[in-house]
C-alpha cells in the first residue's frame, strides 16, 4: 500500500490475520487427530512433535538400556551414534508434504485445505523506490505454522518407518526384551524432529543401520 494508512485499513489486516490464524489452528488439530488414529508407527520411535510424546523423553530409550542391565546384572555392550538431518527444514517443500499426507492416507480433500493456503503465493518487493512484482513466496511450509509440527510428523513416518521396520526384521538393536526369549523387543531408534539416535549392541551392527 502507498501512503497513509488509515485505522480502519489497519484493523482489517489485524482481524483477516487473527481469522488465518484461528483456520490454520482448526486445520492443525483435525491433522493431529488423524496423526494419533495411524495404525502405527510400529518401529519408528517418534519424539518431539509427536502427540503425547513430551521433550525430555528422548532419553527414555536410555532409561530402559540402564534398567535392562540392572535387572540382569551385567553389563552390555551399546553402540550409539547421534545424527543431524542437514537443513531439514529448508527442503520441507509443499510436494514432500503432500506425498507424506498421502503416504498416511490423509483425506484428499483435507490435504488440500491444509496446503492450498501454500500455492500461487505471489508478492512485490519494494526497495529504494524500486518494485519487483510477481516474486513467489511460500515454496516451503513455514515452520512457524501451526499445522507444520504434524505435517514434520507425518513425513517422518514416511520417511523412517520403512527404515526402521527394516532393521526391527532384520534383528539388529539393542535388546531390552528376556535374554533368550522369542520376539524379544530391539531398540533401534528415537527420532525427535530433525534429530536422530540410533542404537545397536555392537559397533558392526552399529555400521549396519
């Protein structure tokens, strides 16, 4: 807008951005209900974001590694390995949101009202009395949004459950299950956002995952 700007043009901008935001928080509930309605994630040990699933509890596969070796009284061996996922956040493009939607069987139509506010986003920059017109903006969901924690959770699914059922097949982890026993229950992971733990008995089964 070019010159002065009156009170009425103010509060309307106020009001359209309090009705965005109340949208996106409804959107962003409806998604967290259908996030905790999955069928799984079986092996992929979601943190962080997930619902119900509070911060500190990434230490928790920790916790039971050190309850576990009590309880028998020996010692275990545990090889770990703490990793970053390198600008995870600037690749979460809209197309990487909708495969993971459709990945976890979201309804298409709620797909859309959620990342339809996303597209054909255009904007004119001025700076020093020069404008650039039609600059698209708005190509990676915002991280500050309300609705992009389920949308991050929603692709690690896509993304580590597959990985992670692999490895649970496959045997390899840290077992927490009865020595011995059929079925025994291997850690193998916890994923809180972009950050990734990883858990073996040994370092070659370490190398392994």
């Amino acid at each position: 807008m070019n010159g002065a700007l009156c009170f009425t043009e103010t509060r309307a901008i106020v009001l359209l951005s309090v009705f965005s935001k109340w949208y996106s928080s409804c959107l962003a509930q409806l998604l967290e209900r259908h996030v905790r309605s999955i069928d799984g994630p079986k092996h992929c040990q979601l943190y962080g974001f997930m619902p119900g699933r509070r911060t500190h509890e990434v230490t928790s596969g920790l916790n039971n590694i050190v309850r576990h070796a009590a309880m028998w009284g020996k010692s275990y061996s545990l090889s770990w390995a703490s990793l970053d996922v390198a600008r995870a956040f600037d690749n979460f493009t809209i197309p990487c949101a909708a495969e993971a939607m459709r990945f976890s069987n979201v309804d298409p139509y709620f797909a859309y009202a959620v990342l339809e506010g996303y597209t054909n986003n255009m904007a004119t920059h001025r700076f020093q009395e020069i404008d650039t017109s039609n600059i698209p903006w708005d190509s990676c969901i915002r991280t500050g949004s309300m609705e992009a924690p389920m949308l991050w959770v929603l692709v690690s699914i896509m993304i580590s459950e597959p990985v992670c059922t692999g490895w649970f097949e496959r045997g390899l982890g840290y077992p927490l299950g009865t020595v011995g026993a059929p079925n025994d229950w291997n850690i193998t992971n916890m994923l809180w956002a972009d950050n990734v733990l990883l858990f073996a008995a040994s370092d070659d089964q370490a190398t392994r995952l």
